[in-house]
C-alpha cells in the first residue's frame, strides 16, 4: 500500500505477512532468471544479490522467517521435486561411458571433500570439530542447476560432459544425507551416535535406492498405460507421486527420501513414455519456478553481519576448496580411469555449489539452532560464501580454461536431422558411413525405436523446445536438417537451431517448387533446400516401410553443355522426379548432404534412393543429367523397413 510520508508516498509492504514473503519471493526469483538470461551470467549469482536485496538487511520485503516451520517444508519438497528433474535427464546409456569416474566420485570423493572441508573449517576458522564436519558433509555437493548449462554452453568432449553432469546429479542426495548423519552426531555426540549414524547412512542409501528404484518402475509403468492415467492427468500425476514417494520414504526411514526420488527420476527418464516430452517440460519449467523461489529466500535469510564476520579466513576457507580440497579429490576418484590428464584438471577446477548447498545449509543451520547449538548462522553466511565464490568462479573462467586445456570440441562436426524416416535414415546412414557424426531428434516413439535399432543416437521430444536441443547437444552440431513432411516445422527448426545454438549450416526438405516453403523463401531464411529437388517425403515413407527403396552410387561424369535458354532454365532448376532422391555427396574423403545450392563437380560420387520398380526410368534420367552408373546395393534392412 502507499503511506504518506514527509514530501511525498513511499511503498509500504507488510513484509511480516507469510503471503507477502512467498509471493514476493517466487515472482523475483522468476525475474531473477529472466534478467540473468538476458545479461548472460549465472541466475545463481542475479538470484542471490536481488534475495539479499530483497531481505531484512536489504529493503525487508521477504522476511523468510515469517514463515516458520513452513520454510523448511517448502525447502525440502522444492528440493526433491528439482532432484528428480535431474535425473530424469541423466542418460544411462552415458553412465556406462563413464562410470569408474563417477562411481569414485559420488563415494570417495565425497569423503575427500568432507574430511577437507572439514579440516579447512577448523584449520583456519578455529571452528568445533562437529560444526566443520557438518561444514565439510555440505558442501560434498555441487551443482547440476549451474554444470548444466555451461557444459552446454562450452561445448566440452562427450566423456569430461558426461562425469560432469551425472556427479552434479548423483551426489547432491549422498550430500544431503551425509549432512543429516553429521548433524545427528553433533546434537548427541559420541561413539554410539557415531556408530547408529554410520548404520543410519547405509540404511538411508539402501532403502532409498531399492524403494527409487521400484516407484520409479511404477511410475513409468502407469504412464505408458493410456487408460490407468487418463490424458492429460500426467504431469500432476507423476508430481503428486514423487511428493508421495519423497514423503513416504522419509515416514518410513528419515531422510531416506531425497534419495529415493533423484533414482526414481533416472528410471522415468530412460523409460519410453506416451508423455516423454510432456513431462520433462512441465518438470523443467517447475523446477526453474522453485529454484528461484528458494534462492530468493535462502538469500534473504543470511545475514550481511554473519559473512562479515567470517573475514579473511573465510575467503581463505573457499579458496582453500578451490585450489587444493578439489583437485585432491579429483585426483584421487579419477585415478587409473581412461581420463585422460587434461580432462582431470578440468574436472577438478569446476566444481560449483548450487541449491541443494544452499537448502541443506539452511536445513543444517536450523536444526542446530533448535537443539540449542551455536554456530548455525556462520554455518549458513559460509556456505553461501563458498557457493557465491564456486559460481563466480565457474561462470568466469570455465571457457577459458576449457580452451586452454583443450577439452572442448575442436569443431562443429554433428548433423542434426530432424525426422528419423525413410530418407532421413537412409541420409543418416550415408553421412555415418563417411564418417560424419550423426543425431536424430523426433517426437514419434516409434520412429526413435527404429532410428536407436539402427545405431544412431536419438533425442525425444519437441524439436522446438531449447531444452531438447540442450539434450541433443546442438553445441556440437554444425548442420541442423529439418527433414519431415511438415515444411514449415522443418524451417521453424533451422532457425530455432540458428538462434539457440549460433548452428552454421541449415538445410530444410520442401515438398514443392512452388507453394508453401518455397526455395527462394528458404533461402532467404539463410536455409538451403535439401536433396536435388523438392520430393513427396511421405511417399518416400511409404516406399521405404514396403523394401521398395535400393541405395545406388552413380559418379559425375562429363556430359555435353546445353547453351539454350531451355537448358540453362532445367540445370538452374532441376526438375521434381519421385523415381529417385539424390541423398548425399562424397567428394574426395568428404560426405555432405545433397542441396540444390551445391556445385557439384565432375567425379562427385552421389547415393542416390532408387524407387525399384522404376528403376530403369531412374537410371535414364540420371544418366541424362551426367550421373553414370557406380555400383549399387540393395538397402540395409534398418532403412528399407524403417520409416
């Protein structure tokens, strides 16, 4: 409300009302990383000055202690619901790719940092043995929410991306639960609180895998089942389950729940679903709306006069787990793994704190005020010291040092196509074959099945959506192929691609010459139409499930030039035949896809789709047009029955 002051109005806000505080504080957390998006730094460092700002030492507008005991429950669901949204986007078959690092990381590497951080605490803070284990058990974990999306941004090498993330993801419930044993240990100190913590750990760990494990089969299991959840129930379905699974597991074994759901999420999120896309989406957007909310308040509830009081040694303290507890622990857990020496320094420079660092802190810091121990709020003003120091840090020199290491992709190899059918597999196949790395992204279930059965790596989802492309890896991609029977998705995606990704080079399959997504339209989309001409892709769809398709190389030969205007008209625009596509070029050791844009050359080889039972008529015209006969093979069986 406005109150009238001396020489004009001033904005009052009843910061001690619960309402107040929530809403202020999920509408400046959604700002928080919109702002941060446009300025392109980290939301954790936008988020943590505007939840400071907005505090009792700031302008008092979110007062996160009028909420009470609801502040710790709104904390703790938040964090579980952002703990199976990541693993829902954590690969197996990734895992497989690294798993002796990660294993090692998530279980010996969490013990490096704890007793490290724990020593760094006490060295240099002169803090009680229970309060720097309980430091050290906090900040065991990092954060997937900022990894994310500089590995996405850095364009970092398959296997470091891959150790990067799934340590991001997998250690931030073991954190949490190392977290609860240290501080069970320092409310009831001794060697029977020491022995049940350890017994209590192993039980969490174990009760949260299994009961993970079986919900999340459920889960998946009833998704794919069109009459149990009926349409367009899924999403607060699969919400109110992990809520339940979180919940239940914790009424049954305490804190064994945070565990629970980050398994359950994995298992979802390598099971096929009828609501795949759907679901990541929602859970996206949900777990962005609940990061800032908890950022904002988590901010507003440390105090400037705590960090202030840390000082040197607390700099000292974050710098210490920088430079030295990190890389030991990096070192240590990567040992004897097919990481390669550059790839471990990397690993071991980014390691930054997120909001699980930030809820447990919070969690820690009040459980230690209720049993009427000092130290909760250094606690909470130096983990915020270490995650602010971790982020900046991260967010400011990752490329640089990426670069300088050499662990970024030298180059923009990938071929991403759109639409894994007939053609588009067949083009896939001839770009692999030459030795062009290939991804496919659809929203068919059964066209990515058919497309994974034949090698290829698939993406579901809306080729639209950013956080598909983000999982697609489009900062590996150099050419982006819109190749469906839809001409307009095909010239959304492109330039999707183009403006997302900054991808170079985009090509758009077209139907026709003269309607819809014309060729000049495309090209002044800064997009090239794809194959020799505009083709009927669902025919060729057809023709490709029914084995009626042959792949044949022919070779540019020389060929008499025609001088008259009829000619020149026919080579400028050749003409629309559905006897055969010509899919791909190889020049030398060079496979490129076929556009109308390309100047071809003499000796050029082509794979060309042949209909069969057309196939003397295709030849003429291709040789008509100088394509001599190579050799020729029957389909592989993946292409003639895929589609």
């Amino acid at each position: 409300m406005l109150q009238r002051r001396r020489g004009g109005y001033a904005l009052a806000v009843d910061a001690a009302h619960p309402m107040t505080t929530l809403v202020l504080a999920l509408a400046a957390g959604v700002f928080a990383q919109l702002l941060a998006r446009h300025i392109r730094v980290s939301s954790i460092v936008v988020l943590l000055a505007i939840g400071a700002g907005l505090g009792p030492d700031g302008l008092g507008w979110v007062q996160p202690r009028s909420l009470g005991a609801g502040l710790f429950a709104i904390v703790e669901l938040a964090v579980a619901v952002i703990l199976f949204e990541g693993g829902l986007n954590l690969e197996i078959s990734r895992l497989r790719r690294g798993q002796k690092p990660i294993r090692r990381l998530v279980t010996l590497g969490a013990i490096v940092t704890l007793v490290g951080g724990a020593v760094c605490a006490r060295a240099l803070l002169d803090w009680p043995w229970v309060q720097s284990l309980l430091f050290g058990s906090v900040i065991v974990v990092t954060g997937p929410t900022v990894i994310g999306p500089l590995v996405a941004e850095l364009r970092l090498r398959p296997r470091v991306a891959t150790v990067l993330e799934a340590e991001g993801v997998m250690i931030d419930p073991i954190g949490a639960i190392l977290a609860v044993l240290m501080l069970g240990i320092a409310l009831a100190p001794g060697q029977d609180a020491l022995a049940s913590g350890a017994l209590g750990l192993l039980l969490r760990l174990g009760f949260g895998a299994a009961v993970g494990l079986a919900v999340g089969l459920l889960i998946a299991l009833l998704l794919r089942v069109r009459r149990i959840v009926p349409e367009g129930w899924e999403n607060i379905f699969t919400l109110a389950a992990v809520l339940g699974l979180f919940q239940g597991c914790n009424e049954i074994v305490s804190h064994s729940g945070i565990l629970a759901v980050a398994v359950a999420g994995v298992v979802v999120g390598n099971v096929r679903t009828r609501v795949d896309r759907d679901l990541r989406e929602f859970k996206d957007q949900l777990s962005l709306l609940l990061i800032g909310l908890l950022f904002v308040l988590l901010a507003a509830d440390v105090r400037f006069e705590d960090v202030r009081e840390l000082g040197w040694p607390g700099l000292l303290v974050v710098g210490a787990l920088i430079a030295i507890v990190r890389p030991v622990d990096v070192w240590l857990s990567t040992a004897g793994s097919e990481l390669p020496v550059r790839e471990r320094l990397f690993v071991a420079w980014l390691a930054p704190r997120g909001i699980v660092a930030a809820a447990v802190a919070s969690l820690s810091a009040a459980g230690l005020e209720a049993g009427g121990l000092p130290g909760g709020p250094e606690l909470r003003a130096l983990v915020f010291l270490t995650i602010l120091g971790t982020v900046l840090l991260a967010g400011l020199t990752a490329g640089p040092v990426a670069t300088f290491l050499g662990v970024r992709l030298p180059g923009r190899e990938t071929v991403a196509i759109m639409g894994a059918q007939g053609l588009g597999l067949a083009l896939g196949s001839e770009l692999r074959d030459g030795g062009v790395p290939v991804v496919f992204l659809d929203s068919n279930p059964h066209n990515c099945r058919r497309a994974e059965e034949s090698g290829f790596p698939v993406t579901f989802g809306n080729a639209l959506e950013e956080r598909t492309l983000t999982r697609a890896r489009f900062g590996e991609v150099g050419t982006a192929i819109g190749l469906t029977s839809n001409e307009m998705l095909n010239g959304l995606f492109v330039a999707r691609a183009r403006e997302l990704f900054s991808v170079p080079r985009s090509h758009v399959a077209l139907v026709s010459a003269e309607t819809g997504l014309t060729p000049d339209i495309a090209r002044s989309q800064e997009a090239t139409p794809l194959f020799d001409s505009p083709h009927d892709l669902e025919r060729w769809d057809v023709r490709f499930r029914h084995g009626d398709v042959a792949i044949e190389t022919r070779e540019l030969v020389e060929r008499e030039s025609d001088d008259s205007a009829e000619g020149k008209a026919a080579a400028a625009t050749p003409p629309i035949d559905e006897r055969y596509v010509i899919l791909a070029i190889r020049r030398g050791e060079r496979v490129m896809p076929m556009s109308e844009d390309l100047a071809l050359r003499t000796g050029d080889l082509a794979a060309v789709a042949v209909y069969v039972p057309e196939r003397e008529e295709a030849q003429r015209a291709l040789a008509g047009r100088g394509w001599s006969s190579h050799e020729s093979s029957e389909p592989p069986e993946d292409v003639a029955e895929g589609g």
